[in-house]
C-alpha cells in the first residue's frame, strides 16, 4: 500500500528501512522522536489518500464522495479538535462509527504508537506450542 519510494523522502532519523528479497517487503522501523513527530502527519495523509483511492471492502462506501467531502472527511479524522459537529450534514448515519474509529486511530495517536513498536523487541510470539503474539513491555 505505501511505497518504499515515499518513505525514502522522511528523515532516516524518523524511519529506517533495510532491504529484503525481491519477493518479500523490506523491514520498516519508525522511531520515535521529534523527528517523526514532525512527519507524522504527512504519513497519516498518505495512508488515508490510498485508503480513499483503493480501498478495502470495508471501506468501499468511501468511492464515489467528491473532493471537497473527501478534504472534509479527512480534516475530521486527521485533526483532535473536531467533534462530531464538525462531520458534513450529508454523511450516512450507518458509517458514522466506521469513520469514528478511524479518527480515533489516526488522531488518538494509535497509528502513531503501534508504527513505534518493534517486532521482537515490544511484542512477539511467545515461544512454545501456541502461536500467540504477547506484548513484552507495558505500554
């Protein structure tokens, strides 16, 4: 979904990516700190301009709205300081919590948090007969 050619442009104090097979995605590590801080909002962006131009059968409803709704809905789920209120008067009823999770993903800084974790480092697979992710540290 999002190209490696788009992170190339963030600081490498913000990401660092190394490179994997040609079949395989490379590894991406965001780190935290003032410099990611300063992109984060730039990377939100890009993540919502391809769900709104590709997206997931859970989100097909979001084809077919036209630019300035679409900047309204984004503005709503990418900024803190929106209410409800501030949703346009012609959004459906019947995706109002889909589009409220969302906000509470992108602007409670749950996408932010979860790009910080580490692999093997925050979290994991327990070693043993079951497969189950476990978090390593407390959040």
């Amino acid at each position: 979904c999002f190209e490696n050619k788009k992170l190339a442009n963030l600081p490498a104090e913000a990401v660092s990516m190394t490179k994997s097979l040609p079949e395989a995605f490379g590894d991406i590590r965001f780190k935290p700190g003032r410099e990611l801080n300063d992109c984060i909002r730039k990377i939100k962006e890009e993540v919502l301009k391809q769900l709104f131009d590709e997206p997931p059968a859970e989100f097909k409803w979001l084809e077919g709205y036209s630019d300035q709704l679409r900047e309204s809905l984004e503005e709503f789920v990418l900024e803190v300081d929106q209410t409800t209120e501030d949703l346009p008067a012609n959004f459906p009823q019947e995706h109002r919590a889909t589009l409220l999770a969302l906000r509470g993903y992108m602007a409670g800084g749950i996408f932010q948090r979860c790009l910080e974790k580490r692999c093997n480092v925050d979290f994991g697979l327990r070693p043993g007969s079951k497969r189950l992710a476990v978090p390593y540290r407390g959040s």
